[in-house]
C-alpha cells in the first residue's frame, strides 16, 4: 500500500486508536509547558524521536514547538536555553484533531500542514494523545 493510502481503518476515529494501539504517543512524557525550558525542550523532542512536541498552558494545546536543536538556536542569539522558556520561542500555530474525527481526516490534516505528529484533542482543546503518521497508514492501524 503506499505511503499516503490510508489504510482500510480510515473511517476509523482516533479516540480508538488512541486505546487500542500500543504505538501510539501518549502525552504524558511527550507533551511541553509554556513554562518548561528550550533545553528541556530539546532534549524531550530527542527522547521523542520527533522533531515537534505540542506545548500545552492550563492543560489546553496552544502551540509547537518545532526544533529538536533548539538549545543551539537559543545559544546563537545570545540566550541561555537552561532559562529561556518555550512561550518565548515556540510557534503559536495550533493544527490537530479532534478525538472524534477520523483517521482520514487526520491525515489529510497532516498532508496539508506537512507534519508527522499531530496532537488529538477533546473539544476542550486538551491533548488525549498524538498520532504520527505511521500510525494512520502503516501496519499498525488494525
């Protein structure tokens, strides 16, 4: 099947692939406050293997932050990336899912915006969960 096909669970909503599939991101170690810093920043995006982490404030998604070397973007403009915090350097562009769309939807939402992870939110525009693009067209959607 290639790459962008979805695969036949495509009408299948993401509230279910969130709790069924163990290769789902789940946000506990994987979503950002505005508070926390670009050195944490980074080194959580590296833990990730993802080049993006959503940033939440209140416990509601508000923005990406977008480089997993942020540290040395910090250092080359003169700041310090263990005390400059993410609000100050993250991109406030919010594009997710709601848990209630599906699969194709999300992916066609990823295409549009050229992401490979994509946060799943309630209608509260909290994060319940982040899917990457594997998980919509690979094997793993069952």
């Amino acid at each position: 099947m290639p790459e962008n096909t979805p695969t036949p669970q495509a009408d299948k909503i993401l509230a279910d692939v969130l709790l069924h599939q163990a290769g789902v991101l789940r946000t506990g170690d994987n979503g950002l406050c505005t508070g926390d810093t670009v050195q944490t920043a980074g080194e959580a995006m590296r833990f990730a293997g993802q080049d993006s982490l959503p940033v939440t404030e209140n416990n509601r998604f508000i923005g990406v932050v977008e480089n997993s070397n942020a540290e040395e973007e910090a250092s080359r403009y003169g700041h310090d990336p263990s005390r400059t915090t993410i609000a100050e350097s993250m991109s406030r562009k919010v594009v997710c899912c709601l848990e209630d769309e599906d699969c194709r939807t999300a992916l066609a939402r990823m295409e549009e915006s050229g992401l490979e992870l994509l946060p799943v939110v309630d209608r509260n525009m909290r994060i319940v969960g982040l899917v990457t693009r594997k998980d919509l067209v690979g094997e793993s959607v069952v």
